[in-house]
C-alpha cells in the first residue's frame, strides 16, 4: 500500500518518509537529495556527529571514516523519532569496505538495528552500472586517499567490473571536499575518460557532481554516475517509485 492510501500517511511524506544519514560535516547531500525529491516524498537528515578530520594521509583517512561507521548506529536510532519508512545513506567510503562481502554485512547491520530496508551509495552505484547494461571497464574519482580507493575497486571488482583508472583527490579534510570546485569535476571526468572506459564514476558523497556529470554524459557519449544520484534513485525504485526526473542524468530519467 503506497501514497494517501497508508494508514496515517504523513501529510507531506505520505508515500514515504526517508531518514537520511549523512556526516555532521558533509553539506552536500542534504540539498542534493532535495533537488532529486519527488512529490510525496520527504527527506529527514540526521548528522553523524563527527569532527573534521584532517584527511592528511593514507591512515587518517581511514580513521575518520571508520569514526562515521562507528557513529552511525546512534544517528540512526535518532532519526527513527519521526518514523521513517526507509533509511538512504548520505555517506559512502565505509560503504565500499570488505567488498562485496562487506558492504551487505554494513548493510545488514544498520537494517537489524532500524527494523528498516537500506540504500547505501556502494551497493547503489552496483545497481545502477547494471541498470545501464553493458558495462565491464570503468573509471572512477573520489575525494578520498589512496587506501580508500583501493577498497572501491575491490568492491567494483567483485561486482564484476574492472577498473581502469582512478584518482583520488585526497581533499584535506572532510569540509573541503564540498569546496571541491565544478570545472574541477570536469577536468577529473575528462582525465579518466577514454575508449577503453564503458562508465565514469564518482564516490564521494560531499561533492555535488549531479548537474556535471548529467553534462558529461552528453559530451562523453558513456554513463557517468554521480553517487549522489545513484543513491537517491536506488532509494526511489526499491520503494516502487518510478517517476524519471530530468536535468540529473540517464540514471534518473531513463532507468
């Protein structure tokens, strides 16, 4: 049962009613995930208080985003107060961890602690490079360090696709990666383009690529996924909301 047909719908989320997950120093995703919005359905933030790390390194990177995996569940059970029906996560490196393997087990976790279904930007960004359909090489950017990295590409592998190339901006810390700038966006996708690339990605879910990467798929010529994008979308369509929304990409208006 879906819409003003539920029980007590909410009278502004009355398809349903997302809790969404973001670090307490990502600015990104609230106003991203707005801009993807649908009527019917709200989005309810809550922030992972975290402090702003100093991202200087390999290890330290690492640590803060373990900090955010660490703080999610008390997050969680916060914005569980004004009854969602489905959690998205505003945050994704910890997403990509272990694989695979350890994405659903993440996953897993936060559904038993909320007793609701979960989308993360990892899981998503799988799903929608299947969406697309014929899609084995790609390439993919983030903020993140080097390590970091590695675990996408692990994560993209086991999914089944290889990557060709990848760069890590290795952003200073997490504030500084909503500073990372739209012409450098695009000189990132242009850099990681190629023939031998099916796809572009970007991870990273405090920088707001929709709008660039909707760009570059028309002068590319391939798919380019923003998480951001695939996030919401993939939260759209498990809930059975289909409506394509234009101006964000193939992602949101085709699939």
């Amino acid at each position: 049962m879906t819409g003003q047909d539920r029980p007590n719908a909410d009278q502004l989320g009355y398809r349903i009613k997302f809790g969404v997950l973001g670090p307490s120093t990502n600015t990104v995703v609230q106003p991203d995930f707005d801009d993807l919005r649908v009527h019917g359905v709200t989005n309810h933030y809550s922030r992972i208080v975290v402090n702003d790390t100093k991202a200087v390194s390999n290890e330290s990177f690492m640590a803060g985003a373990w900090e955010i995996s660490d703080n999610t569940i008390e997050t969680v059970k916060g914005v569980l107060t004004c009854k969602p029906n489905y959690l998205v996560m505003g945050m994704s490196a910890v997403t990509f961890f272990g694989g695979a393997e350890g994405a659903v087990k993440w996953r897993e976790n936060v559904e038993q602690v909320s007793g609701l279904g979960v989308s993360t930007g990892s899981e998503a960004t799988a799903a929608a490079l299947a969406a697309y359909g014929g899609i084995k090489k790609v390439a993919f950017f983030s903020p993140y360090y080097p390590t970091a990295n590695a675990e996408v590409r692990n994560f993209l592998s086991d999914h089944g696709y290889e990557t060709v190339r990848d760069i890590p901006l290795q952003c200073p810390s997490w504030t500084a990666i909503a500073e990372v700038s739209e012409r450098r966006i695009i000189d990132t996708f242009k850099a990681l383009d190629g023939d031998d690339v099916d796809a572009i990605i970007q991870c990273g879910t405090n920088i707001s690529a929709m709008r660039a990467a909707a760009a570059a798929e028309l002068w590319l010529g391939k798919p380019v996924i923003a998480i951001n994008t695939a996030t919401y979308w993939h939260a759209l369509r498990a809930n059975g909301i289909g409506e394509r929304v234009h101006g964000f990409g193939r992602l949101m208006s085709e699939f």
